[in-house]
C-alpha cells in the first residue's frame, strides 16, 4: 500500500470513529467542540444583530429632543434587553465560544477534555436566550435595566415576574459559562501536546486559561446574588430589605463583585486575539512573551480589588475609596505594557496590513481612549460627577467595544479560513472595517462631551433647552453608519463562504498548531498527535512537524498530559455522542423556570434533574471494537 493510500485509510477510519450521525439526531447528539462554538457563535451574532436594532431604536429616540417615538415604559424595556443581551449573552459566551473552538486544534488534540459537558453549555446557554428574549415576545419584558438594583428589584416595588425573569437569565448563562471555563482549564492543563510545556504555551492558550480561571471564581458570586434576589421575592426572605435587617447595599457588593472581572472576563481573550494575529502579520515572535503572560495574569488579580469604584456615590467610607482609586488606576499598567510589546513587535517586524491587522489597530487606538477615561473615572471626586452621566455610557462602550468587539472581528477575520476553507473578501472587509470603526468613533466620542455637559443616562428624553440635540443627532448618525458597517462584514461572510477564494491549511503562514490541521478541521482535527519544540511550531519546523504515534484509530481517545511539562501519560477515552446533555439542559430549565413561579419546583424540579444525570453518568459497557 503506498503512503498516500495509507494515509486516506487512516482518514477514513477517523471519520467513521469521530463523525456525528446524520440528520437530525446528529444534530442533537453532538459533542464536537467546533459544531458547538459554531452554533455560539451563530446564536450570539443573531443576539447581536437584536441587540443592535434595540441600540438604534434608542438611539433615533434620543436624536432630537422631545421625540416621542418611544414611551418611557419602552425605552426602559429596551435598555434593559440592549444591556442584558450584550452583556450575558453575546460578550462572555462569544468568547466562550472562540476557546471551545480553538483551544483543541492549539493543543492538537481531537476534542475537549468534556465534551458532553460542552454540549451540555450550550443548551443551557440557549436556555438563557430564551427565558429573556420569550417573555419579550410575550409582552413581559424586564425593564430595571441590567443591573436591576434593590429596592426597585424587590417585591415592593416590582410586581410580577418582570425582575424574576432577568435574574433566572442570569443564573441559566452563568451555569453555561461556568461548565464551560472548567472544560477549558481542564483541557489547557492536562491535554497539552509532548513538548508544550507552561513556558511554550500560545498567548491566546495562556488568555483562555486565565479568562476561564477568573469565570469560575467571579460568577458563583452573581448567581448568589440573582437567586437571594428570588428569595426574596418568593419565600420573603429580606436580604436586601433595609426594613428587616436587611442591606441593599449587599447586592451591589456581590454584583459588582462579578460584574467588573466581567469587562475582563470579556477583554482577556481579546488579549489572545491580538496576540496571536500580531505575531503572524508582524512576521515575528511576539515582543516580550513572558511579560505579557505576567501582565495578564496581573490584570486578573487586580480585577478582583476594585469593584467598588463602580459603587463611589453610595456614600462609602472615604478611606475604602481612595484605596479602590488606587487599584482602578494600577489596573492600566499590565495593560498598557501589552499596549507597548504589540506595538514593539509590529515595529521590529515586517508588519502586513490585512483585514485582520486592520482591526487590531483601531482596537488599539480606540481602547486606549476608553482606557484614559478609565483612568480618569478611577477618581472617585471626579467620578462622583460622572457616573450618572453619558461620560460613562462613552467609556463603558469604548472599552468593551473598542476593547473586545473590534479584536473579535479581527479574529474572525483571521480563522474564518481555517472554519470555512476559504477567505474572506479583502476589499470588503476593509470596507466593513472602515463604517464600523468610524461609525462607532462618531456615535460614541461626543458622548463624552454630553457627559460633561450633565447629560444624564437611562433618560429618554430631553428638552431643547438643554443644547444636547446636535451632539446626539451626530452620535445616531455615527451608530447608523456602524451598523452598515456590521451588515456589510456579515454580507461579507455570508458570501465568502461559497464564492471565497480557497485558503489551504496556512494561509496567514501562522505559528501555532491549528494551522496544521485542514481547513476546515475534519470531526478528529488531527490524524496524528503533534509534537511542539518552541513558542512558534510551524515555523520552527516548517516542512514537517514532528508527530508522535500511539493514539487510537477506531475508539475515541484523547492523549492526557501532565501539567507542568506536558509529558505523555496515559491515554483518555473520549465519550461518544448522546442525548443526554440536552435532556439534562431541559431538566434543569423545568426547574429553574418553575422556580420563579413556585419554591415547590425546587423540590419536584430536583427529580428529571437526578433522572437525567444519573442516565448521563450511569456506566456504559461497550462491545470490542466498538466505539466507547
């Protein structure tokens, strides 16, 4: 048999042990990493779209004084979906996503370490979508805005289900992202490839390990805030009813506890983007490797010190101020000495401006603009003034936007042939780069300046006498032109996918290992176990990557590794496809829904739960030679 004959016998017998079922109890029954961040990806793009109308529609309200295309009952409504939408539902899960999707092919491996697991993510993250985006449909829709702050959120002063709805959508998307960051660490510490120890590992493998670290220490706090939330309201249990012996003040704590390593929950991974598009355009190792993984795992420590600067006009002690002052300005020295070694390694390389290089320049730019009005806000006398104003609406925009949305199109951008196959359009993607960043810049700068000028947020109207109107018609325009820009960059997309020129396995002359695999990857990623000698494998060994044998053809396998050193251990059974994930998703959706409506559906929902796990879990004998 010749080498080559070989070699599509080898593929084939993958394929038989790694493919999905056909139809739709494949489509059901899936655990492969990539058709799950797909289907993320593909759920938060539409949420985004959603969430962007919602956007708009503020935004036209607010053009010219005195509109009255929205009332206030639903310019409260849509607030409240525009934040919560992007904040729990397309910010963290996206990112969730590109890990569940790249972080094997990186380790050149065939899957997660639990993929069930990741199946089980996305259902309950779909769940998410639905107990918010339903009850929309339905005509109930929160409206507290997306922190929903005690006593306004509490049984007194918000009848109905309105408040329950919004904190149950919490709980379900963190329990989604909670299952997801554990298969993520698991996976990066234990699955990593021979030769891939610690002091090798990609940048974006080191922001996906940090960024799930900090998602398993912040959201338990949140989902305990959101459920003392429903004690609340249900069984009058008055945590955070002053009257009782309760504090309000306690549910800030706990939000914002969660809620700033939030913004770099979101903005770490875009630290791997950057990176690693940096590094392949520039044509060079990334400028100080080890001082950047420091200054990462720095801003997720940090993180953690100074919630409170989002609680400066609640009347603190002045001494806990001036400390969370000190910490929310120590926070921008790791950033900004990332800021410096990309901007070292485009200088000292042969740097190419593709579409992809494009968007990390302007998010460099743009964030470091949201990063000074950081710094400035960081004050608390000035944030005193400002907090309430469109000053922040600016910066909180600039940052997550500038600083998370801009290299997440810049990613896409970059592995979208190595999804697809094929490229993007160049010409349009400098196109759709252009509105958007523009369009932005021009919708969200004079906020700034509206925020100084006392323009309050959460207003939906405004008289004319204020002077606001100008700058608000300026700031709609900029929103509408981004918004082009957005159809623009998804009718790019859209249509690369059948007409874009074919892309080869390399096509950026990439570094790291998931530039090894096909494009698109086949449902096992890699025939064989790629071994790493450096930072940058693919251009240490550019004419052939060293490959080590072992693991097996007709059983799902997956090589286990040890932490530090990344030596080989033992070889993993991998589970195959199953209902399960998905009627677990279900079971705890029964409780979690009933739960707002009864206490009792904790006791009842408990039983499908135990049900559904235990036939998850319940060991299955295999056959010899079948598939395990």
């Amino acid at each position: 048999m010749t080498d080559e004959a070989a070699s599509e016998a080898r593929a084939a017998r993958l394929h038989a042990t790694w493919d999905d079922a056909p139809g739709l109890w494949g489509f059901l029954t899936t655990i492969d990493h990539k058709r799950i961040a797909a289907r993320y990806i593909f759920t938060a793009v539409a949420l985004l779209f959603l969430a962007g109308v919602l956007a708009l529609d503020m935004r036209l309200q607010l053009s010219q004084p005195n509109m009255g295309r929205m009332e206030p009952q639903a310019y409260n409504e849509a607030f409240t979906l525009h934040g919560s939408t992007m904040l729990f539902l397309v910010s963290v899960p996206v990112m969730e996503a590109m890990g569940l999707w790249l972080v094997p092919l990186m380790l050149g491996q065939r899957n997660m370490a639990f993929p069930r697991l990741a199946a089980f993510s996305y259902w309950m993250y779909l769940g998410g979508v639905l107990m918010l985006w339903v009850p929309h449909a339905l005509g109930i829709t929160p409206d507290l805005g997306w922190f929903e702050y005690p006593p306004l959120s509490g049984p007194g002063y918000s009848p109905g289900h309105r408040a329950d709805i919004w904190a149950q959508m919490i709980t379900f998307t963190e329990v989604a992202a909670l299952a997801a960051s554990v298969n993520v660490v698991a996976t990066i510490l234990k699955m990593r490839p021979p030769g891939m120890t610690l002091a090798r590992m990609p940048l974006f493998l080191w922001a996906m390990l940090i960024a799930s670290l900090m998602t398993i220490f912040a959201l338990p706090s949140v989902m305990l805030v959101t459920s003392m939330l429903i004690a609340d309201r249900m069984v009058s249990t008055h945590f955070f009813v002053p009257a009782s012996g309760g504090d309000a003040l306690l549910f800030q704590h706990l939000f914002w506890f969660f809620g700033h390593p939030e913004v770099y929950i979101i903005f770490v991974p875009a630290i791997g983007f950057v990176s690693a598009i940096v590094e392949t355009f520039s044509r060079r190792t990334l400028f100080g490797h080890v001082p950047m993984v420091l200054s990462v795992i720095a801003i997720s420590v940090l993180a953690f010190g100074l919630w409170v600067h989002h609680m400066f006009a609640v009347g603190l002690p002045r001494l806990g101020n001036d400390f969370y002052t000190a910490a929310s300005m120590a926070i921008a020295l790791p950033a900004g000495m990332q800021i410096f070694c990309w901007i070292a390694t485009i200088w000292s390389g042969r740097p190419r401006f593709a579409t992809p290089m494009l968007w990390v320049l302007g998010f460099i730019s743009t964030f470091v603009i949201g990063g000074l009005s950081g710094v400035m806000t960081a004050s608390a006398p000035l944030d005193l003034q400002l907090t309430d104003t469109y000053f922040v609406v600016a910066h909180f925009h600039y940052v997550l936007v500038g600083g998370a949305m801009f290299p997440l199109f810049g990613a896409f951008c970059y592995w979208y042939p190595k999804a697809t196959g094929r490229l993007m359009s160049e010409y349009w993607g400098k196109i759709s780069f252009a509105l958007i960043v523009g369009g932005f810049n021009l919708g969200f700068f004079p906020m700034h300046i509206l925020g100084l000028e006392g323009m309050p947020r959460r207003v939906y109207t405004y008289g004319p006498e204020m002077g606001w109107g100008m700058l608000n018609l300026v700031a709609t325009a900029g929103s509408v032109i981004a918004v082009g820009g957005g159809l623009v960059f998804v009718a790019n997309a859209y249509f690369s996918l059948r007409r874009g020129a074919l892309a080869g396995a390399d096509p950026w002359g990439g570094a790291s290992l998931e530039w090894a695999a096909p494009s698109p990857p086949p449902p096992y990623n890699f025939d064989h176990t790629p071994v790493v000698r450096s930072l940058t494998p693919l251009w240490t060994s550019p004419d052939a990557l060293p490959m080590m044998e072992g693991i097996g053809l007709d059983k799902r396998e997956v090589l286990v590794s040890s932490v530090v050193d990344a030596l080989p251990q033992y070889r993993q059974k991998s589970p195959a496809p199953s209902l399960w994930p998905i009627i677990s998703a279900l079971a705890v959706t029964i409780l979690f829904i009933g739960s707002i409506f009864t206490p009792w559906a904790l006791v009842w929902g408990a039983v499908p739960v135990g049900i559904a796990l235990t036939g998850w879990f319940w060991p299955k004998r295999s056959r010899r030679g079948a598939t395990p």
